[in-house]
C-alpha cells in the first residue's frame, strides 16, 4: 500500500522555538490558512493572511481554548487510533508541494502503513456544527483538502474532541476538483498578492476591520486630500443601501414596539414557532464624571488614553 509522501521538506520542526515557528509560516501558505483565502473562515479573511504573511499580521496570545487544543492533540490522536485501530506517528516536518514551494503542511499525524494522515481537534460543545449528523466545520475541510495536495493522500481524517460531550471521526476523501480551485486560489493570492505585496481587498469581515486598522493604524497625510477617483458609483451606492438598511430598521423596531405593546408587564411571549422575552434587567455603571468631580486625581490615574481613525462617509453640499 502507497504511503504518505513525506520527502519533500521544509524544515525539521523538532528544535524550533515559537518564534522560527512562526517565522516559517511566513514564508508559504499552510493549511489553517486555506479556509480563510476560500472565503469560509468567519473569524478569518484573504486580507487577514496577507497581513500575517507580510510580517504586519497580530499572532494573538495563547487563550485557553488554544491552549486546551495544544494540549490535548496527543490525546486525541491516541483515542483515533483506540477507536479506529489504525496507527499514528508524528512527522516533526514541514511539508512543501513538490510543484508550489509556497504550499506548507505541518501535519498532526501520518497513518501508519497508509497514504493519509490525521488532524487532531478539539472544540467547545456549544460549536454550532452537528459533528453527530455528519456536519463538519469548512475550516476542518478546507484544511485537509491542502494536506492532501501537499502530500498527494488520498484521504484525511479529521478527529473532533467535544469537550466533556463527544468524540467524532470524518474521513475526507480526495477530491481533484477541490484540489485544483484551492490551489488556484492560494496561487492566486501568493502570486498577485503576498509576492508583489499588494493587499486583497476586503470582505466586510469583523476580521477585515481589524486588518485595515493594523495596516493603517494612523492618518499621516493630515492635510493632504486623496482623490478618490473611480468610486463615484460605488459610494452612490453605498448611499442607497443604508437609507434602505435605515428603513428597514424602522420596520423591525416598530414591530418590536408592538410586540412590546402586546405583552405589557408579562415577561414571556409564545408562539407557536417563536419564543419572545421581555426581561427586567439591572445594570451598575462607574459615574466617571461623578468621580472625576470629586476625585480628579484617582480618576487621572486610571485614565487611559486610545488612538484610532473615524471613518466617516458625508456627501458634498452643494453651494
């Protein structure tokens, strides 16, 4: 039987710190970046792994669900092969396609004996996938479609950890197709993108919003005025759409208004396909002015002080 192709490396990851780690990573497109340049990573964008890419990107700090997730790969590789019977070992490898250099795999686990490899992972049980009726996550997929172009497999696993509720294997097949629109779209972006260093243009992701603000985290040309030329269109309809967003809201809050009305003091309404609450809440909130009053040195103390940009969209009067 044809086994995992592991030949073309590189670099040996056993004596990496997480600093070299992360600088390699730079240097070509791995599979948790391939969801993201498809467009199907929620908290990810095309423009999010360019920022990464060219060394401007934010590596977040380890969080306890990351952590939790490191920390139980082993485990979860063992329960595979205890549930599956087949085997797994460690590569302690980066992978290159042998055609694209700029295709990385650091793979979790090669199947012993077998053209396939394993990817170890654990979630939180309020994911909103349905691992138990088949459901995986497109990031899962997307992930192992890359694997099995780097290393020409022809199948992945995936085993998904539900934290103190389940444990689910996928077997994803090989799927040429997907192959090649993924590896024209990472090629694409490294190409048109990485390379000549020029950012993709964003997606109207949360993800998005924070790129640009790390890209451009201040205005520099404060005097000067950037025509804008060829995005006459785009910001007259721009306009359209938020006066129909502000009409719609319109509609939505009077519906509300009338929901409201219809339940008075009652804290619960039903029907038969809606479930409706009214609730009494209670907030407390720091008076800052009240205590810049009558403690202006305290308050000064604990004062902090933020920079940004407004972004702000007014059409032009006309005189």
């Amino acid at each position: 039987m044809k086994k995992l192709n592991l030949s073309h490396v590189y670099a040996d990851t056993r004596s990496m710190t997480r600093e070299e780690w992360l600088d390699s990573r730079r240097n070509g497109i791995g599979g948790s970046d391939a969801s993201s340049i498809m467009g199907l990573n929620p908290y990810s964008s095309p423009l999010r792994v360019y920022m990464d890419k060219i060394g401007k990107g934010i590596e977040p700090d380890t969080n306890e669900a990351m952590r939790q997730g490191t920390d139980l790969e082993a485990y979860v590789a063992e329960r595979f092969s205890e549930d599956t019977g087949m085997k797994v070992k460690r590569t302690n490898k980066i992978l290159q396609h042998p055609e694209y250099p700029w295709m990385m795999a650091n793979i979790d686990r090669a199947i012993v004996g077998m053209n396939a490899g394993l990817e170890c992972k654990t979630t939180s049980p309020y994911s909103k996938f349905k691992f138990d009726e088949g459901e995986i996550n497109p990031h899962y997929y997307w992930q192992s479609m890359h694997y099995m172009a780097v290393t020409g497999a022809e199948k992945w696993y995936v085993a998904v950890l539900v934290l103190g509720k389940a444990f689910h294997v996928f077997e994803i097949a090989r799927d040429e197709d997907q192959i090649a629109e993924l590896i024209a779209r990472e090629s694409a972006f490294w190409n048109e993108h990485v390379v000549p260093r020029v950012p993709p243009l964003p997606t109207g992701s949360e993800a998005d919003d924070a790129a640009l603000n790390e890209l451009y985290p201040r205005g520099e040309e404060v005097d000067g005025v950037l025509a804008l030329d060829g995005m006459e269109d785009m910001l007259n309809l721009r306009a359209l759409k938020v006066s129909q967003r502000d009409a719609l809201q319109i509609e939505i809050d009077e519906m509300d208004q009338q929901i409201k009305a219809a339940m008075g003091t009652f804290e619960r309404g039903i029907t038969p396909n809606w479930n409706i609450r009214w609730t009494n809440t209670s907030t407390n909130r720091l008076d800052t002015k009240a205590l810049k009053k009558a403690y202006p040195d305290i308050a000064a103390q604990f004062t902090k002080a933020t920079a940004g940009r407004r972004f702000t969209v007014a059409r032009v009067k006309e005189e």
